[in-house]
C-alpha cells in the first residue's frame, strides 16, 4: 500500500508539480545552467584567440533549454526528443556519476590486482 498525501498538503503539492514538469526537464534545466557554467569558466581560463571555443558548451546549453521547452509542450514526446534529451542530459549525468564515485569503481575494477 502507497502513501496517500493529504490534498493540498506540501507532499500533495510536489506531487503535482514533478507530475506536470517532470524530472527529465529538471535534469534538463540543470544541465542548461551547468553548460553555461562551464561557458563561463572557459571565458576566463582561455586565452584571447581561443574564446570561440566557449560557443560549445553555450551551443549545448541551447540544446538542452529547447527539449525541456519541447518536452513541456507535447503531449507524448517522440523517440527522438527522448534520444535528443539524454544526449544533452550528459554534462549533469556525468556530474552525478563523478559525485556518486562510479568512475573510481570502474578504475578499481578494471585495474589488474
């Protein structure tokens, strides 16, 4: 048996809103704001006549803030915007993935002995 929340109850009301927006547009507006961040910092790291590069991860913050928006408006999204939405879900899944300690598993285990 399920946990029933009370209507108009805090749970009630996070129900409803991860409901309607969903966690795929929430990893994709983190990975928006993520993309931008790196923009950011490459800005200032690069030198002068290398700061076209920071067009990338700006081009892919695009990306991933036009299939969220596409996500909110269709009714069933197609393969294809599923597809699209993880590929520009990458910068946060591999952010989760360092932080969860998945890539220190792997080198331990494909280290010999």
């Amino acid at each position: 048996m399920g946990w029933i929340a009370e209507p108009g109850s805090a749970e009630d009301r996070l129900k409803r809103w991860l409901d309607r927006v969903g966690v795929t547009r929430i990893l994709l507006w983190c990975s928006t704001a993520e993309s931008m961040l790196i923009a950011w910092i490459l800005y200032d790291a690069l030198p002068a006549n290398y700061v076209f590069l920071t067009a990338v991860p700006i081009a892919f913050g695009f990306g991933a803030f036009a299939v969220a928006r596409h996500l909110g408006k269709v009714e069933r999204p197609s393969i294809v915007a599923w597809l699209a939405a993880l590929f520009f879900m990458i910068p946060v899944l591999l952010q989760v993935a360092g932080s969860a300690g998945l890539f220190d598993l792997i080198a331990q285990s494909a280290l010999p002995g």
